[in-house]
C-alpha cells in the first residue's frame, strides 16, 4: 500500500549519514549515524553546506568564524572596564543559592576561584576554576537596558549567521563565559530546543560531547544538569579544542564539558548563542524515541516545535494512536493533500502573505516560538518568508530517510507519522501509570511497547 515509489516531493538532501527508516522504538548506532568521532573542521563554510550540517545535527567547527570580528581578542579587563555596571553569575560557588559579581570588581579574573560543586567531580575537574556566566539576554541586574543595547551595539554574528530570523535571534541570546586558566564547565544538557553556537573570543578551550543515551523507563534518565551525568552514563563521543575566533556548533541534548587548558592567557572569554534556522531534523528523527523521554520534553515546550515535522500538522493537533487502520486514514490524508502543502509553497515561497495562510506553521510565527521577543514590524514579512522556507525544507529532511536520497516517499511518509504515533502513545502510558502511582506497572508496558515496536524480545531489554 505505501509504495517507496511514491514520490511526493524532491529537494537536496543527500549527506552520507542519514537514518534508515527502523521500526518506530529503534534508533541507529550513534557511530553508524555520526560517521564516527572526529569532529569536522571548516573554513568558508557556505550556506548550502552549513544548512545541510544543522540538519544533520553532528557537532562541527567553523575555523574562520571570528574573522572581521571586533570583539574577537577582547580580554577580561577590557570586558571589566567596558561594562564595570553589569553583574553575572559565579557558577559552581557552593550552596544552592545563585551568587553575582560586579564587572567592575577585579578578583574575578585576576584571583583563582575553585570549583566548590554539590556532588563527586571526576579527577580531571575536582581541582579546577570554577567559571563565570555573563547572561546578557535575560537583561534585569545582569545587563540593565543600557548595558544590554551597548553589549548589542558591540557585539556582531559570525558571517555564517544569515537572514533576519537568525540574526535576530543570536543578537537576543547571547551570553559570555569567562574562565581563568584550569577552568571547567560541568557537562551538561541545556534546554534548547535549537542548535547553539560557542564562539571563542580569547584563549582555547578543550571540548568533550556525548549525545543523549538511549533511555528506558524502568530507569531514570540522566540528570541533565551540571555533572548529573558523571558516572556510568558520561563517556565522551567526541573531543576537540576550539581555538581563538573559532566557533563549534553543536544541538540539542547533546551533553558537553568544557576544560580551559593551562596553556591560556590568564582569563579567556567566549560567548554562546543560538540560531533558530534550520533545525537538525535528520538527528531528531533518528533519535525520537530517547528525546521523547528527556529533559527537552519534560521541562521544555521542544515538543510543540517538533512534532509538525512527523504530523504536518499544527502542534497538539494529532492525537497519538498505536491503532495502524487510524494512521493508515492519517497518512492518506496526508498524501491526498501532499502537494498543496509544500510543492506550491515551494513554488511561490517569495510570496509571504500567500504562504503564511496555510495553518500547520502558522503557531511557529508565535511567543512560543519567538521565546520572549516578537520581530519588528518592518521584519514581520521577511522573517514569515524565511520562516515557511525553512519549516518546509526541514520537514522534507526530516521525512526523507529510507534512504536519504532527495526524495520523500508515501512510505517515508507513513514511517515518520507511525513513529510518532507509537513513540508518544508509549509516553502517555507510562505517564499515566505514574500518575496513577502504579510505577510497578511502567517496565511490563515498556517490555511490552519494545517486544511490538523495537524488533527484539522481551529478555533483551
């Protein structure tokens, strides 16, 4: 019935690490989707190859990121005497009360401060400095209005951030780590639901990431904050050192540690940000299942921005089902309306006001998606045009796995929509169980979800 040779639309999408279709629970060796460990270097990166990078969703480094840069060499005393009225956040101080500091005081990069954590480090961190966040973007006592439009004013996107919606975005959240030599940053996984980037301005840093591991619920996921992942979970994917005016891009629930080396200057500067477009939507097909059962889903809103990919629909608007006649209907439906929804858009996608009157990504032109900013009104039209181009061309990536050849096929069509479907039905199970206080309860569904879904008996989980 859903015939691979059913061809529903056709775009570029033909990188070499792409997800075969599995059965809706399975997901692919991380080496086998990766490509393996080595984490790609590049110079010049154009925007065809950087899209395609995002939508795959594996770290890389962009050497020539700083280049033209004015802040790109700013030392910590040149951030104290520029902005002495800000106040960040001494990370790691000990006690579960959030300290500041003054920008204008200088203990701060000139005295060491050790890592005062609230559990076991491993030895490469127990002795190291504990760093300084700089959080730009939340404004209040930490960046007052003034300081905030100056550190704007100054601050500028690498050249490989383009298009309204992206500069936008990396200028509103940009924020500044400062470490002394022998600093560390805790891995961790941070609630973005869009990739980030970490430029550094001063000095180097030596990266360790891991993507999120496989999770079950007859066991509990990792605890995605400072360190909770240290211990039998935290075993690094990939290393690598990110040098002055070269930026890494990695994605969500990717953990990472941070080491500044000894052979620095005496206090290095780096700052992170985000960019709204594309998004890794091949990474997120792969690994639906695990992501379903993180701290992504269950502390943030990712799932509202994530779920049109496999439903083409609005958020909240398909309800999930493991009922295959059910999701047969759906994916007819979709199929029989196939071409409206992307081949004119498509089509016509310089003509914003035409687009933007389709429904399903109309709520991604919202607060909910635009976090706490709304665009100018002389943005509005570009960034809607933006926007829906980007919506249709991650979708297509999202969908097109089996394999990934350009085209997007009924079949893998209807293996994303079942994925979907079954990956959220077992969540509601096992949260309604919770509820219930029957957690006895979880692992038999969980047992029962892996026997029908993941192609592998019982005893094997």
């Amino acid at each position: 019935m859903f015939s691979a040779h059913g061809y529903l639309a056709l775009f570029p999408f033909t990188h070499a690490f792409a997800a075969s279709c599995l059965e809706p629970l399975e997901e692919p060796p991380h080496h086998e989707f990766f490509g393996g460990r080595s984490v790609e270097r590049l110079r010049q990166i154009s925007p065809n190859d950087f899209d395609e990078r995002i939508r795959l969703g594996k770290p890389f480094i962009i050497e020539d990121a700083g280049e033209n840069l004015d802040l790109v060499g700013s030392t910590c005393q040149q951030f104290h005497e520029r902005f002495p009225s800000a106040k960040m956040r001494a990370e790691y101080s000990g006690g579960r009360r959030e300290m500041f500091v003054s920008l204008g005081s200088k203990a701060w990069f000139e005295k060491d401060r050790p890592q005062r954590a609230l559990q076991d480090l491993p030895g490469s961190l127990a002795a190291t400095n504990a760093p300084y966040v700089w959080h730009v973007k939340d404004g209040g006592h930490e960046a007052p209005p003034e300081v905030r439009a100056a550190v704007q004013e100054a601050w500028q996107p690498p050249y490989f951030v383009r298009g309204a919606v992206n500069l936008r975005e990396a200028n509103e959240s940009a924020e500044f780590w400062f470490h002394r030599r022998n600093g560390a940053v805790m891995a961790h996984a941070d609630t973005y639901c869009i990739p980030a980037v970490s430029l550094q301005i001063t000095g180097q840093k030596h990266w360790r990431l891991m993507p999120h591991p496989k999770v079950h619920f007859s066991r509990d996921a990792p605890e995605p904050h400072d360190g909770g992942i240290y211990g039998a979970d935290w075993l690094p994917f990939w290393e690598a050192t990110v040098q002055q005016g070269e930026a890494i891009v990695f994605f969500p629930n990717i953990f990472h540690e941070t080491h500044v080396p000894e052979d620095n200057p005496e206090c290095t500067v780096a700052t992170t940000f985000q960019i709204q477009l594309p998004i890794p939507a091949r990474y997120l097909r792969a690994y639906l299942p695990t992501f379903a059962m993180s701290h992504l889903y269950y502390e943030g809103h990712c799932r509202d921005l994530w779920d049109p990919y496999a439903t083409l629909r609005p958020p909240k608007a398909a309800k999930a089902t493991t009922k295959e006649a059910a999701i047969e209907k759906e994916h007819a439906s979709l199929v029989a309306s196939i071409d409206d929804a992307f081949l004119s858009a498509q089509r016509h996608v310089a003509s914003a006001g035409r687009l933007w009157a389709a429904p399903w990504p109309r709520w991604f032109y919202s607060e909910d998606y635009f976090y706490d900013w709304r665009p100018e009104s002389s943005l509005v039209e570009e960034m809607q045009a933006e926007l829906l181009k980007a919506r249709i061309q991650d979708s297509m990536a999202y969908l097109d796995c089996c394999p990934a050849d350009g085209f997007v096929s009924s079949f893998e069509l209807f293996s994303a929509l079942r994925q979907w479907h079954v990956v959220h039905k077992r969540l509601q199970a096992a949260e309604r169980l919770r509820l219930q206080g029957k957690q006895h309860k979880v692992h038999k569904l969980e047992l029962d979800f892996a026997t029908k879904y993941a192609g592998f008996a019982k005893a094997e989980l």
